[in-house]
C-alpha cells in the first residue's frame, strides 16, 4: 500500500525534484538547460499556477503583468500553451503540462537574452531552452523493384519476404557476405503464435508515414469522425483538425502529414524527408500476406487484424524541430489511443550526464512522456510503453532520451549478429536488434544495399536503411505484437512486467564478442571486446517474448543432439519434489517442424528429446505433484501437473553464441 501510495504521489509531483528549493529571484537557477542546440526565436516557461488563466485569457497582450511587460520587451508575437489542453486537461494538471508555455518572438533577439528576462520574473518558475531535436539520419537506397523469390517455406505470401533478413535469417552470402543463420528476430516462429490486432496502436514519433502507400494503408489508425467530417474543421474535439490518421505536429506545415518526396541520396545531410517515417512504419507493421511488398513485425495475418500505425509527425522537410513539438506529439499519442511509442530520434547528450539532469533540462518532454506511460489505452497493459533508438554515432554511451532509465533503448546489429559499426553501446543501451548495415562493393564503387533494413518508402516503393532507428521499430514491433498476444491469451501485463519480458527474452551476444574483429565499412577494423557487456542484455527474440507473455519457459536445443530436460530444475526454486511422468505431449505439427522422429524417453525425472530440424514448438511435460503416485485409484495419491515448455532449436552455433 505504501508503494501504491508513492507511485500515484509520483504521478503529480513536479518532475524536477530539486525544483522547490529555487530562489524567486535566482535567474541562473531558473533556467534549466543550455543554450548549446538551442532553436533561435522561442522559449518554454513554466509559469505558477496562478499564472496560467491570465495567459490563456490575454495570450500577448496580457499587459497588466509583469509577465506581459517582458513579452513586450522581446517582441513577443505569441504565447500558447506547449501541450493542448482539450482533452484531458484535469490530468494533464497532475504533470503540471497547463504551466508550460511556448514563447514565440523574433529571432532578432538572442535566446539567451530573453530566457534572463524571463528568468527573473517571480511569476515564472523555470524557463527552458526549445532545443532542436536530431533529425533522423540514415543511409538510405530506395529502389523500384527488388527481385521477388517468395519461398514456399514463408507463413505470408509477402513476395520481398525472403529479402528480410532481420526477419529471418538464413545466412544467404548473397544478401551479406558473413551473415550468419539465426541473426534475427525469429519473427517466423514469431508469426505461428501472433500475427498483430488492431485494437494495439504504435504512434510513431517520425516523419511523416505515406498513409496511402499499398502496403500500410490498410494498417493506418484511422480517426473515423475526422474521416467523415468536413475538412478544415476539428469534428472530433480534441484540438486538432482534419487529424485523420495522425497529425503533423512541425509548425508552418498546416498540421496535415507530410513524407515529401525522399532523396535517392545516401547522404544523410541532404534536406528534406528521406521517407525515414515511412521506413520505420513498414517495419512495424507493414501488412502482411496481402501477396505485395514487405511484411511488418505486427502486420498481422492478411485478414486485416495487423497492429494500428498512428502518424505523430514531428520531421518535415528539413525543418528544424523544437523539443516543445515531440512534447505535444507524445501527449497527442496518449490521448489519441496509442500504447507503443515508437522513437526513433533523440538529441546528442551534450551536458546532460545523467537522469537526474535529464528530467531537470527537459521537463517538459519528461512530463509527457510520464503522460504518456501512465496512460491506459489498451486491455493487455497498464500504462505505455517507450522505446528509442540509442543513436549511430559509435559513442559508448546512448543519446537521450533513450539514455533514460525508463525508456527502452536499442541498439543495432547487422546481419552477421554482431554490432554494426555505427551504433552507440553501453551506457543507457538496454536490448539489441537488426539495423543493417549497408556496405560497399569489393571495388569501392556502389554500395550493396541488401545487408540494409528493407521496408517501405513513400510513394509506393521499398528501400534500404541502416540505423538504430531501424533496430528500434523491430523492438516496437515486437511489444506489439506482446500486447496482441496477451490480448489473445485474456491477460494484463503490467509496464513493469512487459519491459521484463522484452529485455530477458534475448539471445546471447557476448560469448562471440569476447574476441576477434569485424570490418568497419568506414575502415580499419571493430575491435569485439570493446562492445562486450555494452550491447544491452542480447539480440531480442520475438518468440521468447511471446512465450514471455504466455509464461512458458523456452528451452535451447541444438539441431540433431539429444536435450536433456529436468523438470525439477525448471520450475519453482529449482529444488521441487516431482516425480515426472512417462507421459510428453507433442503435437503432430511441433514433431513434424522439429523433425522429432522418436517419441521422448523418460528415465527418472528427465525427458530425452533430439530435434533434428531447427525451429521453434511447444512440449509438454507431465509430473506428480504430492507422491510417487497418481490419485484416483484404489489410494490416495498424488495430482497430475502439466507444464509447458518451448523448444528453441537452432543449428550449431555454440561458437557463435547463439544459445
């Protein structure tokens, strides 16, 4: 009770808890962060709470305060609440997201001059420089058409699906010279559990997502009273008009969803969109099995079950963002419905070193974010889940704010299943995934795009990026499609117990890093050990995640060697007394997938098993719980208990670390 107490205490207090002790009239306490970064021609204040309705009622011309003098004096030409406050405005009072305020002026007038006017009125508690946020960056090769060699062996009929190695990998030296089997994923034995349900929706916090692209569309969040509605007016009431797939939250673009028309240039300074948003959406959940394109993580079966795709654009066009625009796209994904928070950009840490001073130099992006994960939008979970990318500049520490304890930050593997040469490690990096690692040909002279992430790009075509904002969709993927299988099973998770799950069901990376070297496409060579212990807890794995869910231990096996399992050492402490049956269940299916020949032997307490093809099914073992012997007879005897337990075969790759 006392803990439930101190987390509903949490939910409204002032994130920055060193906050109360500021002096009315320390002007450099007040100010919060740096000026370094900073976007020239606004500022956040956070005002007192007496504040707030002679701002809203006047706006700039709220000149009997001292407050409206000082608008006057930096030429102030609007003043507006940084969070909308249609919807929900008694909770967004809890985070105190009603005192923040955005000041715009002329950007004649240098930020650090008006953020020390501001900062020594009494009437404002703290003033924030908007800083710019990182443009999503990536190398990017869009294509017209990509040989479709669809395998029979595929669950969808999604012709590009074989091209998808971070799907499923089959060590094709054609697509990556070193890929290695298994450096996925696993989203094939993945999609036998889930395939996605549209009650679960992503916002993704990005460019723009070409909303009418043949292989999303049908996977949109769609805002069904602004569909229906007239446009240029808000029908729905949430402070937003004509937001019928989303909205696009970068000032002068109008609020309609933008993706442009993206760059064929690899580099990634170009101006512009480079259809980032749209790239990251297919990896989510492009649709799958509608016989076009690309599969997504969560795209569903075909059947038009795949997760929802909220567009929450805060890139457009070269535009340089301010932190106050991901605040209102995060708070908007809250109120809007969405559960997952796919993040794929961030800002260089600069001076921030450290959580603390995280929630203290972004507050406003911090209480949103809280907003946001303390927002119930799905059956499945308690809260909203965040996940960000932890940045591509081989720094051993990740960017925020994926650097945060509480957000999931993910790092980038290639197809090989080792690090890709650009990703950040260490510090704040909590769980690996594929990113792609595009390369050039053994002449120097083009660059072999296959080893890159394949998705989709605006205007109807696919490409090819590389990034930890690629690796991070395949993690918000997954949650999702964690969230439609606990849906599936009935079950709520809790935030705390679907971060668990997504960080402990990984596959092992550092036994191949602890020695050796790989090729740095950038030249010279990636010394292994710098990155051991530093990638997170492992390569995550969709279908350990979906056993996560359903509370099935997976167990590793090696195709054609004999598994021992212990069913006294796998449950409860490991020490039970439990006299185990001859009886295992295998379905016909699992047996026939796994290449099971034989029926398991049981001798003791240990079923025998030899899988002799790789893949992924559930087992079932049978004990006595009370006694060497079952009840129901003649005596009294002991209770038959059932326990699950799925088979996680793969070939020998004990040497690469793959069990």
């Amino acid at each position: 009770m006392f803990a439930a107490a101190m987390l509903a205490a949490s939910c409204t207090t002032d994130p920055i808890e060193e906050g109360a002790s500021l002096s009315q009239d320390s002007t450099s306490e007040k100010i919060v962060n740096s000026a370094v970064n900073a976007g020239e021609g606004s500022l956040l204040i956070y005002v007192d709470a007496e504040s707030v309705a002679a701002l809203e009622e006047g706006g700039v011309a709220a000149s009997e305060s001292a407050i409206g003098d000082v608008l006057k004096e930096v030429g102030a030409t609007s003043i507006r609440h940084a969070i909308d406050m249609t919807l929900n405005a008694e909770r967004k009072r809890e985070y105190g997201l009603d005192r923040w305020f955005v000041v715009g002026f002329s950007e004649d007038v240098p930020v650090d001059v008006a953020a020390q006017k501001f900062a020594k009125l009494s009437a404002v508690n703290r003033v924030q420089y908007n800083t710019l946020l990182r443009k999503p960056t990536s190398k990017v090769v869009i294509v017209d058409g990509v040989a479709a060699t669809r395998s029979e062996d595929n669950k969808f009929d999604d012709p590009l699906l074989d091209m998808q190695w971070h799907y499923i990998n089959t060590g094709n030296q054609a697509i990556f010279e070193g890929a290695v089997a298994g450096a996925d994923i696993n989203a094939a034995a993945a999609w036998e559990v889930a395939q996605g349900r549209k009650e679960v929706i992503v916002a993704i916090v990005d460019e723009g997502i070409d909303y009418n692209h043949p292989d999303i569309k049908d996977n949109m969040w769609v805002n069904e009273a602004e569909l229906n509605g007239e446009k240029g007016v808000d029908d729905d009431g949430n402070g937003y008009f004509d937001d019928i797939y989303g909205y696009n939250f970068v000032p002068s673009t109008g609020g309609t969803i933008t993706w442009d028309k993206p760059s064929v240039n690899p580099n990634p300074d170009v101006e512009g969109d480079l259809g980032h948003g749209t790239h990251v959406a297919g990896t989510v959940a492009a649709v799958n099995n509608n016989g076009i394109g690309v599969s997504g993580v969560a795209g569903g079966s075909g059947s038009g079950d795949g997760v929802r795709l909220m567009s929450c654009q805060i890139f457009s066009q070269g535009i340089s963002t301010t932190i106050d625009t991901s605040a209102a796209a995060i708070t908007y994904a809250a109120d809007m419905g969405a559960s997952v928070l796919q993040n794929s950009w961030g800002y260089p840490a600069y001076n921030i070193n450290g959580d603390k001073n995280y929630r203290r130099f972004y507050s406003l992006e911090y209480s949103a974010i809280q907003y946001f994960a303390n927002t119930r939008n799905c059956d499945a979970l308690d809260g909203g889940i965040v996940i960000f990318a932890t940045g591509n500049d081989s720094k051993d520490h990740a960017d925020y704010p994926a650097a945060y304890v509480d957000f999931i930050g993910v790092t980038a593997l290639a197809p090989d299943g080792l690090p890709a040469y650009y990703t950040n490690y260490n510090t704040g990096c909590n769980v690996a995934a594929p990113g792609g690692e595009l390369r050039l040909n053994s002449t120097m002279t083009a660059i072999v795009e296959e080893g890159g992430v394949l998705s989709t790009m605006p205007n109807n075509k696919y490409g090819y990026m590389q990034g930890t904002s690629m690796a991070c969709p395949h993690v918000s993927g997954i949650a999702a499609l964690a969230l439609s299988y606990a849906l599936d099973l009935g079950k709520q998770l809790t935030l705390d117990q679907l971060k668990t799950i997504l960080l402990t069901s990984v596959n092992d990376l550092d036994s191949r890093l602890a020695s050796g070297t790989r090729p740095n496409p950038e030249g010279g060579n990636m010394t292994l050990k710098n990155y051991q212990g530093k990638m997170g807890t492992g390569a995550i794995d969709a279908y350990k995640v979906l056993m996560g869910v359903r509370g099935t231990l997976c167990y590793p096996a090696v195709v054609g060697e004999e598994v021992e399992i212990d069913i006294n050492t796998i449950i409860g402490d490991g020490n039970l007394s439990l006299t185990m049956l001859k009886q295992v269940e295998i379905s016909d299916s699992v047996a026939e997938k796994l290449g099971i020949m034989d029926l398991p032997a049981v001798f003791g307490n240990k079923a025998y098993i030899t899988p002799t093809k790789p893949g992924c099914g559930i087992v079932t073992l049978h004990a006595i719980a009370g006694g060497a012997e079952l009840g129901g007879g003649d005596k009294a005897g002991g209770m038959d208990i059932a326990v699950e337990v799925a088979l996680v075969v793969r070939e020998n790759n004990n040497a690469q670390g793959w069990l």
